[in-house]
C-alpha cells in the first residue's frame, strides 16, 4: 500500500510561509531541517492530521517564482476540512485571510473559498 505523505508547495520565503500557516491556518510544524545554503525542508500540517503534510518549498528560479501563487492555474488545489467551521472562518478573518465569497452551504457542507498569502485558492469545508 501507497500514501502521499507531502505535497510540494512553493512558497517566496519560508518565514513568511510559515507564520501564515501556523498562524492564520493553525497548522502544525512537523520538521524544518536546514539543508545548506538557505535550504531547509520545512513540512507543515493541520494539527492532528492523519493525511499528508505539505513540503514547503522556496522557489529558487525564476520558472519557479512565477509560479509562486498561480500553482493550480487559478482552480481550487487544496481542501482544509474542518468539523467546526464557524470557529474556522472567524479565526482565518481574523489573522487576515482572503475570501473569494462569501460561506455557503451545499448538499456536502459548509464551504467558503479562501486564497492563502500567494494567491492561491483552497476550499475551507466541513462535511455535511
């Protein structure tokens, strides 16, 4: 048997991809090793997340700054479930996180579209 254990997320800086995260995200550090000439694996998670982590990862071309916030084309790539998401849409207004609507409730849940600190659109959801 298989699992994804991380995704690579590319991010401008790690410091302020990691404040992002753990702050306005909640999400938990699970290693930041440095790898030699400002390179660190850093991998971040939902705390108490079974699923897989992401492997944050500075962009270190061009190619791959211009990709910095546009990583999925513009479509939603990442889904944040949550079991209270009341308590989560208020803490993520709080701490300055975009919304791109307004919350709306589907046959499968609550959900909202939020932009994290790039641009990048992810769904905010808690299971009906």
């Amino acid at each position: 048997m298989a699992l994804i254990a991380s995704a690579t997320f590319l991010v401008r800086d790690y410091d302020e991809a990691l404040a992002f995260f753990t702050q306005a995200l909640r999400f938990t550090v699970l290693e930041d090793t440095p790898q030699g000439e400002g390179r660190r694996w850093v991998r971040v998670a939902p705390a108490r997340s079974p699923g897989a982590a992401l492997l944050l990862a500075q962009a270190s071309t061009p190619e791959q700054a211009q990709r910095v916030g546009d990583q999925t084309g513009g479509r939603v790539a990442w889904f944040l479930e949550t079991d209270d998401f009341w308590d989560a849409y208020r803490h993520m207004q709080a701490h300055g996180v975009r919304f791109a609507e307004a919350p709306r409730h589907e046959p499968y849940g609550w959900v909202v579209v939020f932009l994290d600190l790039y641009g990048n659109k992810w769904d905010l959801i808690q299971p009906a």
